[in-house]
C-alpha cells in the first residue's frame, strides 16, 4: 500500500534522511521504532510533503508522491496526526473534528468516532481545541482523521506524556480501526505499548531504517531491542 | 443653544459624526490589512492605493459607462478585488519563502507606482464624485443635522464589518481561515488547498478597501492621493487593535475616529496626534494591542 525507498530528507543544510526505506501493507498496524532524532518524524513529515526538501520515492497505492504537494498527498488517501498534535486554538472542538476535509467515502461518521471517544461528545461545545486536556486533544486529534475517508493513517507519538488509563483507549482505537480496514503507521518511544497493536516494527537509527522485527518475535529480540534505542 | 461641557451641542455632535465617519473607513482598511496579515503575513502597504483605486474605478464606471453608485458598490469591490488577486498570483505570492521584510518593500513600491500612474492620468487635483440622489439631503434630529450620506457609510460600514467578522467567526469557510493562520502546513496535510486560501483572502481584503474606496469616494474627492491620507492612521490602528486581530481591528478603527472627532473639539492642536500617543501608550503596556492574542 505505502512502499518508501531511498528516502533522503533535509532541513536546510541538514541531512536528516539517509535513504530509508520500508513498506506498509493494506491493512496493517506498522510501528517506527528508534531513539530520539532517530528520524522517524521526519518520515512522516516527508511522507506528508512537510519537509523544506526531500528526495526518492514514495509510492502510495502504486502512485508515485515525493513531488507532490501536501493537499494532493491527503487527497491520495494518507491523513497525518502531528506529535505535536496540532489541535488549533482558534477552532472549537467541533471545528476541529470538521476541519479536515471528506476526501473519500468510508470514512468514520460522527456517531462512531463519538461511541469511540465518548469524552469528545461531552466536550464538543469548547470553544478553543487548545482548552482541552492533553489526551482529550490527542483523542481530538486522531478523531478528526477518522472522518475523511483516508484509509492510510500516520500517528505521531499518539501515546507521549499520557496517562496509563488514556494510553489504553488509544490502544483500543487503534485495534478498532485495523478491524475496520485502516492501514496505520505508528511512530512510537513505548514498545510495550508497540507490541499490544503492531504487526510489524521498523527500526529507525540516524535516518535510515536498520532493522524489521514481526511483533510475535519482539519478546525474543528484546536484547537487541534494548540495544537499539538504548533503555 | 444648547452647551455640553461649555462646547455648543452642535459642533461637539458635528465632531462626533465626523469621527464615526473617519472611524468607518480606518475600521474598513484595517480589517482588510488585519485579515492579509493574518493569512499573508505580510503588511500590505497598497492597501491605501488600492483603497484608492477603488474609489476611482466607481469614478470610471460613472464617467465612462454611465454606471451609477449602486452599481459601482458592487462592482468595483469585485474589480478591484480580481486585480488584487492577480498581484497576489504574480508577484506577493513569490516572496512567501523569504523574510517578511520583502513583502512589504513589494507592496509599498506597488502603492508608489499605483499612485503615480494615476496622478500621471488623472493629476492631483482631485475628481468630485456626486453623492447618489437616494441619499441627498440631511435630517434634523432636533440636537444637530445629519447628513443621509454620512449615516449611510457609518450604517454601511457597520454592516460589512460585522458581516466580515461573522463570516470569520462563525463559518466553516472562516474556520478553515482561523486554521490556516495559525498553522498552514497542518491544514494543508488535511487536504486543502491553502495557496487558494491565500489568494482568496488576499482578493477579499482589496476588495474590502475598495468598497470603502467608493463609499469615501461622495466625501473626499477622487484623488491619487486620497488613500496616503488614511493608510498612516490605518497601521497605527492595526497596531494599537492587535495585529491580525479581527474584532480588534473594528473596535480600535470606529473608537479611534471617535476619540480624534473628540479631540477636534477640545485640544485642537493634539487632533493629528492623538492616535499616534494612543499607540505609544498602548504598546508600553501592552505590547501586542488591545486585542492582540498572546504569543
Ligand atoms: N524543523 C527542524 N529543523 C531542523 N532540524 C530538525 C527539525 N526537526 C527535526 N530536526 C532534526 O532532525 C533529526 C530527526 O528529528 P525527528 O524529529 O525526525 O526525530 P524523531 O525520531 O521523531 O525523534 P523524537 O523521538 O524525539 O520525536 C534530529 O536531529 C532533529 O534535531
Ligand atoms: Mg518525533
């Protein structure tokens, strides 16, 4: 579904993306696993047309995206959720559910995503996104892709700084969506939190992709994991 | 006659209007500027040239085409307008990656070959530009005379400020502005097409200032020069609302008018600068204006 290869990126002078390279296929759950600055937001961001400068190819659905410009990659059918969450504080919590465009059929409808984040239907009349709790905005913040249809989604970190409690319903979400037929790309620190929604992982090291390990061989390469991102 | 803290009613009420009148038009040009910033990031020093031409273009339209004032609300806005938006396609547009500084110096060497093209054609003198029959004339409110057309640009001016603010606030294409403002890149990733974005704002910002163009165009007489005498004040009060900020912008435009009006009647001689001391004061305690948001 998502093929990556030879993907080079930079921030101005700094080159950040040495080739990497790696697939996701239709209806997968694919982490990227590696240390800080490893890299792996800057795939997505390079994935998402985000990055000032990026090079090789990026194949979606058999078409080719390194050229194209943002809006036509989320018209291809990928929706992003940032790190930083990107909740917009000017918007209400409504507008921000309704912000992101229906560019496809079979995406979420309101009363789903409501039954799956039952929080955000009790704080759908706030007036700024940026009022709410930090999982509340996270929650807020993968809700709104679940609407348009895209099928492919990137997730950020959807787990950073949160309590166990809202960790888990994350976790729930994500096995929903997979039962629903979404191919996610999971970047994520929490390998614990990896293993209980992955197929597959992809390691990251200084910007390129070292390693893959199938989720039912993680406990046995716990070592070597270790080893690689260092805790 | 009737005195209000030693000053006849009239020339204090006369003062009043005056101001509102002065505090419709910075109200109009610096929603438009606040709305360009936003979006643009950039200061659009045409604006007053634009303004300008949009008073002009209602001069044509009667001039050349017989095209009477109502008409001429409607059409030089949308003229004027699509002009903008081929600057914007052709020339702003190519200095989004560069420093901010740029877009000004562009805008404001648009603003000086504007001006002198128009005073090349039509001279400094000055075109006078008849108030539409439909509003000739003056009502007696017992405690001064008011104009019909005076009271028609305030009412005017209300209304397309506020239809503004409302579009912004309130709708989905306003929240999609908002968002686009605060992080374009993200709403891009969704999906939408936030180059157009620009270019549709940047359009709907001149044509903001040209319709204030044809309502000041009955007032002041249609001159090459007429938007210069505004454009200072207009940044002054973009600053002191807070920039980009929307009701900021409005609210600081008509109370400003008013209290310049004010100052006419009681310290003369302070009236060209007072909004320039309300902006000092303004900035040393508050930094982003009135009404700007934190950072
Ligand atoms: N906007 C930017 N400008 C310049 N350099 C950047 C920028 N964003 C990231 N970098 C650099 O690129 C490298 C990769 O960063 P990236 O954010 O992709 O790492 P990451 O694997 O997501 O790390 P983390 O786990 O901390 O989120 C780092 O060295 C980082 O300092
Ligand atoms: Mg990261």
């Amino acid at each position: 579904m998502l093929e990556i290869k030879d993907l080079n990126a930079w921030y101005g002078e700094s080159h950040v993306l040495h080739g990497a390279a790696f697939e996701v296929r239709e209806g997968e759950v694919v982490t990227l696993l590696g240390r800080n600055g490893a890299g792996k937001s800057t795939t997505l961001k390079s994935i998402m047309g985000l990055v000032p400068r990026r090079q090789g190819s990026i194949r979606f659905r058999g078409a080719e995206l390194i050229g194209a410009p943002p809006e036509r990659i989320a018209r291809a059918g990928i929706a992003f959720c940032p790190e930083e969450r990107g909740i917009f504080g000017s918007l209400s919590v409504t507008e921000n559910l309704l912000l992101p465009p229906v560019i496809a059929p079979g995406g979420l409808d309101l009363a789903t995503i409501y039954a799956l984040f039952p929080n955000l239907k009790e704080r759908a009349g706030t007036a700024h996104g940026t009022k709410l709790s930090g999982g509340e905005q996270q929650m807020l913040a993968i809700a709104r892709i679940l609407r348009t249809g895209a099928k492919m989604l990137l997730l950020d970190e959807p787990t950073e700084g949160l309590a166990p409690v809202i960790v888990q319903q994350i976790g729930r979400t994500i096995r929903e969506i997979k039962a629903r037929g979404f191919t996610v790309l999971l970047v994520e620190q929490n390998f614990r939190f990896a293993a209980t929604v992955a197929d597959r992982h992809y390691v990251m090291e200084h910007g390129r992709v070292i390693d893959m390990i199938p989720n039912h061989l993680l406990s046995s390469s716990m070592d070597k994991l270790h080893d690689y991102l260092g805790v | 006659m009737m005195m209000i803290f030693g000053i006849p009613a009239p020339l204090l009420f006369g003062q009043l209007l005056l101001g509102l009148i002065n505090g419709a038009f910075y109200a109009m040009l610096a929603l438009g500027l606040s709305i360009i910033f936003g979006m643009l990031n950039i200061i659009n020093f045409a604006h007053g040239a634009l303004f300008m031409m949009g008073a002009f273009a209602a001069w044509i339209l009667l001039q050349y085409l017989g095209i009477g004032y109502f008409p001429a609300l409607i059409l030089s806005p949308i003229l004027i307008g699509l002009f903008g938006i081929v600057l914007e396609r052709t020339l702003i547009s190519r200095l989004y990656k560069l420093d901010h500084l740029y877009g000004l110096l562009l805008t404001f060497g648009l603003a000086l070959v504007i001006e002198g093209l128009f005073r090349n054609y039509y001279g400094s003198s000055g075109m006078p530009y008849n108030i539409p029959a439909a509003l000739q004339g003056a009502t007696d409110l017992g405690f001064m005379y008011l104009p019909i057309y005076r009271a028609w640009v305030v009412v005017a001016a209300v209304v397309v400020c506020f239809a503004t603010w409302a579009i912004i606030e309130k709708t989905f294409l306003g929240a999609r502005l908002r968002a686009a403002t605060e992080n374009p890149a993200l709403v891009r990733a969704f999906g939408i097409n936030v180059p157009r974005l620009i270019t549709i704002t940047y359009g709907c910002g001149v044509a903001l200032a040209a319709f204030a163009g044809v309502l000041a165009a009955p007032i002041y007489s249609v001159n090459p020069d007429m938007g210069d005498n505004f454009i200072n004040t207009v940044f002054a009060i973009v600053v002191i609302g807070g920039m980009g900020s929307i009701l900021g912008s409005i609210l600081t435009g008509f109370g400003l008018g008013v209290i310049e009006g004010l100052t006419k009647v009681f310290y003369p001689q302070a009236s060209a600068t007072v909004i320039f001391l309300v902006m000092v004061i303004v900035l040393l305690f508050m930094p982003r204006g009135l009404f700007g948001k934190a950072a």
